[in-house]
C-alpha cells in the first residue's frame, strides 16, 4: 500500500507517523512544506514544497504530483 503525508516532515510527531508505517513495510512519500534532510528517513520520497513557488506556486507542484497515485493521502 502507497501512503502520501503531506506536513512539516521536520516535526517529530509527523517523523513518528512515518516512522511506524515505514516499519510496518508501506511505500511512503512525504510533501513537506519545510525542507528535510534524506537522511532523516529511509526508502522514502521526500517532496519539498518550499522551493516550488514560482508560476503557480504550491499548488501547481500539487497538480504535478497526482502520478504518486497513493492508496491513502
């Protein structure tokens, strides 16, 4: 199953949300609103919203994002 959180992915409460469905073995992507080191999670797709502002702005990256096809966002 394909979950998609979109959040601060800084916050350790959202990180702890992640963290407990990366253990239980779901593909997850993270749209985050701040920017994240990669390190911080593992076999996960991390879309920062922040440094897509231009023509459009967050919600045309969103537009762009809909070939994530998650089973849960």
């Amino acid at each position: 199953m394909k979950i998609c959180f979109i959040g601060n992915a800084c916050n350790v409460h959202f990180h702890r949300w992640v963290s407990y469905f990366i253990s239980k073995g779901y593909q997850i992507d993270i749209i985050s609103f701040s920017p994240v080191s990669c390190s911080e999670y593992s076999n996960v797709r991390i879309y920062n919203l922040r440094r897509f502002t231009k023509f459009g702005g967050h919600l045309r990256y969103l537009i762009n994002l809909i070939n994530l096809v998650p089973n849960l966002l």
